[in-house]
C-alpha cells in the first residue's frame, strides 16, 4: 500500500523527495498518511478532490485484495 500511495503522489507532485508516507494498522484497517510539500497540496487534492478521491479508489481496491478497509490522510 505504501508503495503505491509513494509512487502516485511522487508523480503528480514538483517536489517529489518530500513525499512521506506512512502505514499504520488498526484491527481489519489500514490508515496511510500523505504528507507533502505546502506547495505540492493542491495537486494531491485536485479539482474539487477528484484527485484525491481516485486515489483513495485504488488504494480501497488494493485493500480489498487483503480483506482490508482503508482510509488514506492527506496532511498539511
């Protein structure tokens, strides 16, 4: 999961090496934490959080492969 959230984030982003994500696990749920540059948030977000949203898309999907929920925090 992290690998995924990395790589997305890092390609959309103009800084990528202040990427950081971490995974933590709460009983069946997996909690992934995006922290980006100030400057970077926006594109993580997107128009209206489609961006954002599609990437929780797919990091729902990859959790469903391991009977998993998911929930995916952007940071400031």
């Amino acid at each position: 999961m992290q690998e995924l959230i990395t790589f997305i984030a890092r390609a959309l982003v103009d800084s990528p090496d202040a990427v950081q994500v971490t995974v933590t696990e709460e009983d069946d749920t997996l909690i992934v934490d995006l922290a980006v540059d100030k400057d970077d948030l926006g594109k993580v977000i997107g128009k209206q959080g489609r961006t954002a949203r599609a990437m929780r898309s797919l990091l729902s999907a990859a959790a469903g492969k391991e009977d998993k929920k998911s929930r995916l925090n952007i940071l400031e």
